[in-house]
C-alpha cells in the first residue's frame, strides 16, 4: 500500500499591487479618498509646474552661455609652433610656468585652445590661460566647415570641470589649418539649476502638504451636507422617525441630494400617516358591522340556551339583518383590498384595450337591478382606452350606485359617453359646496349621509381607477341649476380599438 501523500498548503492568492492599493483606497472614508485625491492632484500639478520651470530656466541659462561662444573671439593664432606640445596638460603646465606672452593677431580669451592636427596634434594655450580643454577626435570634422562657421559641443576641462566648446578653425601664416577651441565654464549654470531642484523640489513637497490639509478642510466643508445626510439617515433608520429633514442651501448636487431625500423623507411620512390613517379608519369602520353581528348571535345562542327561541318573524327578521350586515362587510373589506393597491399608475403594457361604452352599459344593467324604480336614461358612443377592465368597471359601477343611492323614489340617472367624456347625473339632493373638496378622501363621509348604508370609499375607488387608467373625474352640482350631481369622467382613447 503506498503512502499517503499530504495534500500541498493552502496558500493565499498573491494580490497584485495594484489590487492592494485599490483595496486600501476603497476601504478609505470618503472624506480621506477626497483629500487624497485633492493632494495628488495637486501633486501632479505642482511637480509638472516645477519641471517646466526647471527645463525652462535651463533653456535660458544654457542660451546665454551659448550666446556668449557665439560672440567669443578666438582668432589669435599661436605664436610659435614650439609653443606647442603634445597633450592639453602639458601646454597649461608650460604657460603656468612662463611668462604670459602674447599671441600673434588679436588677443584671445583664457578659455581657449589652439589644436593644429597632424599624425601628433599639438595643443598650444594663451599666455594667460588658467585651463586646458579635453579635445574630442570629432572635432577635426570642423575643418569641412567654411573658416566663419563653427560647432558648439557640451565637453570639459582636464580637471573635469563642464563646459561648453564652441570648434571651428583658421589658416593661421606658415601654418597648417588650427583648431579654434573657445570654453565657457557652465559648472555655475549646473550648480544653479541643481539648487533650483532643491528648492523646486521643497516648494512642491510643502505644496504637498499644504494641499493635504486645504483638501482636508475642503472635505470637511464639503462633506458637511453629506454627514448631516447621513446622521439624518441613520436616526430614521435607529429610530423610524420618517419626517426628518435637513437644511438645504445653494443649487448644486449636494443641495439637490438634500431636496430629493427631504422629498422621499416627506413622502414616506405621508404615505405612513395615511397607512396609520386607513388602518384607524378601517378599523373604525368594521367595528360598526362587527358589533352588530355580535349582538345579533348573543341573542341567538342566548334564546337557544334559555330554551325560548325567538318568535319565527323575529327570527327572520334577525336573519335578514344578519346577512346584509355580512354583505355590508364583504364589500367594506372588498374596497379595502381594491385601496390596497399603490398609487401609482401601472405601466401602459400591462393593460388592454377596453370598450368603455360596453362597461357603461353593463354597469347600468347591474344598477336597474340595484334601484327597480327609478328611471334610467342612456345614451353611449362607442369609445375605446386603455385600462384595466375589472378595475374601470367597478369605478363605474360606484359612481352608479352612488346615484342610487341619493335619488328620490321615481328618480331619474342620465348616464351619457360621449367623445371620451362620461357623465352620470342623478336628480337627489345633490352635494354642498363646502363638501366638495372631500368627497374622493378615503372614508369620507357627508354628515347627511350618515345613516345610509356604506363605507365612504366608493368614490375613492373610482378616483384611483380612472387614475391609473390616465384619466380624471371629478363630481360637482348639475350644470343646468337643477337638482342632483353631476360626476364627470374623462379618459383618453378613440373610438376605434387602437
């Protein structure tokens, strides 16, 4: 049997660079995130300012040196060839160790070197010459060059200092073609420019850091919406207190984030106080039917515990009431689901194309069954929208029953569809102008009306329904000055199916 070999350890998996850092700025607060932001960018800013203005400051001084070879003069030939030696060291030595003599032709400047070529060039120095220059084997291409053009080369001295090394060359008498070697020293320029870096460099690392801490404050000024937004947030969340508000200023993001949650702060506390509303209402109302049936079924089972049953019309009679209360509480709790639903409308695709003239008509069926003696006048054009079906019927059928129930014996209900616009008039005691603003309110009802059978929620149905079906309603005295209500529905569509 072989050995069992140990599975290898489990070992994590390498996080790139690049991942860590990712990781470490998100786990930041956003507060830290902004103000390193802040401070890099600032940071990129002040070191690309800071280069620019390096490269720029060494253009300038490298063109002043460069100007000066330019204008340098360097004409005067060596006295003597055996002025001359072999290596540039060996000719500063011998100038050092001499008297100055002069050159033949114009005086030359200290920096400048004389090279006359040969299988063993030989370098010959003015008399008051304090450096030698280190030659370049390149520079014997100057003599393809016309006597008055020259080449600027950066080069330096034996003693390794830099320079810049204006070639070019002359044909001196009895001589063969020299080199004219003039220097300018640029170890000054270079020693500028480095301490320009270190100034550069301190004025960015205190940009820096001064950066950091503006981005710091910025941040915190900024974010002051933010973190009262968020203490906002968490005591609706700690404690449910919807409602809560904060103070808006100015027109920016901030500020519209303020109004937007304000707005959804507000709305939820409306939308809880009409729940708390509806539930006290809905209870208010199912207490009333409840009641009675409790009533009506103690009696019962106390006549039938007692042994002395009701009389058989008493009975009936209790029976009767019984089941219209069980049917006033069916419809009470269908209005309830029906006002369960949201508020807001539902989208175009879920609802069909439905006949509002056909609803209309059966509606008005379901009515004559409702009120046997009163009169019902009809008149319907066909009209086509879009809706919910279930939905616009049973708005219809309220605003219908709503008719019968304040008509007079013997009345009359005009239900007129013309052009999208339904009409149902009835001939009662119509609607006071003070109650007019509350007759859509869930559970409202006119303290006339109280004795009458219902919910107050019919007409709050049928404002919902003709609402999500993109409609209005709205319900007023009649337009001739006659007795009754008008109701009034307009709902989009045409009278073809579309």
């Amino acid at each position: 049997m072989s050995p069992t070999v140990p599975p290898p350890p489990l070992t994590p998996p390498r996080i790139p660079r690049r991942g860590r850092l990712t990781t470490w700025y998100r786990a930041r607060s956003l507060r830290t995130r902004l103000t390193f932001l802040t401070a890099a960018a600032v940071a990129v800013a002040i070191a690309l300012s800071a280069l620019a203005c390096w490269f720029i400051v060494e253009e300038r001084m490298y063109g002043v040196v460069r100007s000066d070879l330019e204008n340098a003069r360097g004409s005067g030939p060596p006295a003597d060839l055996n002025d001359c030696t072999t290596t540039p060291q060996s000719a500063l030595r011998k100038v050092q160790n001499s008297a100055p003599q002069p050159l033949a032709g114009a005086a030359a400047p200290r920096d400048t070197q004389y090279v006359i070529p040969g299988p063993i060039p030989r370098y010959c120095l003015p008399g008051m010459a304090t450096k030698a220059i280190v030659p370049d084997p390149a520079d014997l291409a100057v003599l393809d060059l016309k006597p008055s053009q020259f080449v600027i080369r950066d080069g330096h001295y034996t003693n390794g200092e830099p320079a810049l090394v204006r070639i070019s060359w002359i044909k001196p008498p009895a001589l063969p073609p020299t080199l004219v070697m003039v220097a300018t020293s640029t170890k000054a320029v270079e020693d500028s420019l480095r301490q320009l870096a270190f100034v550069l460099g301190g004025v960015a690392l205190g940009g820096v850091i001064l950066a950091a801490v503006a981005g710091r404050l910025v941040a915190r000024s900024a974010l002051k919406p933010v973190d009262q937004l968020t203490d906002a947030v968490e005591h609706i969340a700690r404690t449910e207190e919807v409602g809560t508000t904060i103070p808006v200023q100015g027109e920016d993001e901030i500020a519209r984030l303020s109004t937007s949650f304000n707005s959804m702060s507000t709305a939820l506390a409306n939308s809880r106080e009409r729940q708390t509303q509806l539930i006290a209402d809905a209870g208010h109302e199912l207490r009333t039917p409840l009641t009675s049936l409790r009533t009506n079924v103690d009696l019962l089972i106390r006549s039938d515990d007692t042994g002395r049953p009701l009389p058989p019309a008493t009975r009936t009679k209790l029976l009767g009431n019984m089941k219209a209360q069980m049917q006033e509480l069916t419809v009470l709790i269908g209005d309830l689901l029906q006002l369960s639903r949201p508020d807001s409308p539902k989208p175009v695709r879920t609802l069909a194309v439905v006949a509002l003239h056909e609803i209309a008509e059966r509606a008005v069926e379901r009515a004559k069954l409702r009120g046997p003696g009163l009169v019902f006048e009809t008149a319907t054009a066909p009209w086509y929208v879009h809706a919910d079906a279930a939905a616009l019927e049973r708005a219809v059928i309220n605003l219908l029953d709503n008719a019968v129930k304040y008509s007079p014996p013997g009345g009359t209900i005009e239900v007129r569809l013309d052009g999208g616009v339904l009409t149902v008039r009835d001939h009662g005691p119509g609607i006071p102008p003070e109650e007019l603003p509350f007759v859509f309110d869930r559970f409202w009802r006119s303290p006339s009306s109280r004795q009458l059978p219902g919910s107050g929620l019919g007409l709050s149905i049928v404002a919902q329904s003709v609402r999500e079906a993109g409609g209005e309603v709205s319900l007023g005295p009649a337009q001739d000055g006659g007795p009754g209500a008008l109701a009034t529905v307009r709902l989009p569509g045409g009278p073809t199916p579309a």
